[in-house]
C-alpha cells in the first residue's frame, strides 16, 4: 500500500499543486485497496490522517503559532505532536491552510467508503460460545471460519484494559494456533475439549466461534474485524 508520510503537509515542497499531486496519488492506492476489501492498513491510516488534519482545522492558533513544521514524534493514542519550526513566512502559512481544508473531505470520503465496507463485513459475522462459557473470559480460544470452508483457524486470544484519565479500553491480542478441519465427528465442541486436554493452563477456556458469511482477506479484514467484534461481544456478555 502506498503510504502518506505523518508529516506530509510539511515535508519536502510546500507547493499546493505537488502536495495535491502526493494526496490523490496516495488516495488512488487507497481506494485500490478497498476495491479488494483490504481493509488494513489502509482504515487506520486514513483515521489518523483525517484526525491529524480535523485537529489542525479546528485549532486556527495551533496552525498560526507553530505551522509550517516537521513532526518530530507523533503519540499515536493520543495524536500529540512535538514540532521543529522549518519556515515562518505567511505564504506558506496559507498553502498549508488550503491544503488542510482540501484534503479533509478528500480523505473524509475514503474513510466513509472504509468504514461501510468494515461495518459490511461486521455484520456477516456471527459469533456464539462453544460449550459452557466460563465467569472468566478474558483468556481463551477464537475459532475463525471463513465463508463456504470446513477449515477453522484457531487463535489463541487475550483480552486486556487500558485506561487514560478519561476511560476504559479493552484491548485484544490473538495468537495463531493452528488450522482443523470441522467434521461430523470433530465438532467445535469436540476441538474444545482437545484443546483444554491439551493445554492444561486452561482447563475450561473460553471459546467463541466467529464465522464469516461472507468472502474477504484473512489478514487485511476478515482477523482484524473478527478480533474487535469478539471484544466487543465479550464485553456485552461480561456486562
């Protein structure tokens, strides 16, 4: 995937027409890339491009009083930024202004045309308990089956929580296990019970079964989107 450096706005020439040239070429990679259902990277750096932008619009005095500038360190979470002064004459104040207010709806149309394609794929999922699900279910077992396939992946998944001043978050980390086969005889449930013999650190895990109902890249939608869908449905069930 092509990629927009975090400091695109500033870096190298700060010329309207070649920094227009930048975005759009980097939004035909963009929207290339979705025509796929290739969801990832490319959702998540248009979230921080289009929030990185939106907090430069709505804080005139911020772009006045330290624009134009290199990013010498983004926080990711908090979309913090240090900047080193590089110019400080007004005209290429303006270039950066125009540009601010050309590529936020720019950008706002693909991250639009990414979230209906992840909100799309969400909805195929369904996702149900395998056997007795315990008090406990931060740690456990995500079975993943892609549409039409007697294949399951089996992930290993650990949910965590994080918070800030303002918040909780879960967060989830998933590890691959391994790829079976569902039969008449080796059922879900019977894969469960294999693996709890098995792997004796968790003698009751908590399982889900997460089947997609629809066809899209493993690695750059349907894991990404299983893995937030099964946070979230632990939490509704852990409420």
């Amino acid at each position: 995937m092509k990629t927009l450096s975090p400091n695109w706005l500033t870096e190298h020439l700060i010329d309207f027409e070649y920094k227009k040239y930048v975005l759009l070429a980097y939004l035909q990679g963009i929207r290339q890339e979705l025509s796929e259902q290739k969801l990832y990277p490319a959702f998540a750096d248009l979230i921080f491009h289009y929030r990185n932008l939106c907090h430069l619009r709505d804080n005139k005095n911020l772009l006045y009083d330290n624009f134009p500038q290199r990013i010498s360190h983004a926080d990711f979470e908090r979309l913090k930024m240090i900047y080193k002064n590089i110019v400080e004459d007004d005209e290429t104040m303006h270039v950066i202004e125009d540009l601010v207010h050309y590529a936020i709806p720019l950008i706002g149309s693909a991250l639009e045309e990414a979230r209906e394609i992840y909100d799309y794929i969400e909805q195929q999922l369904e996702i149900s308990p395998v056997g007795i699900t315990p008090l406990n279910t931060d740690r456990g077992y995500m079975f993943l089956s892609k549409a039409k396939s007697r294949d399951t992946i089996i992930y290993t998944y650990h949910i965590t929580i994080f918070e800030d001043l303002h918040e909780r978050f879960r967060g989830i980390h998933t590890a691959y296990l391994e790829t079976a086969s569902i039969t008449l005889v080796q059922t879900y449930e019977q894969l469960k019970l294999n693996l709890a013999r098995r792997f004796a650190q968790l003698p009751n895990p908590a399982t889900f079964a997460v089947i997609a109902k629809v066809e899209c890249p493993l690695e750059e939608a349907l894991l990404p989107i299983a893995r937030r869908a099964l946070v979230k449905h632990i939490s509704r069930i852990a409420a």
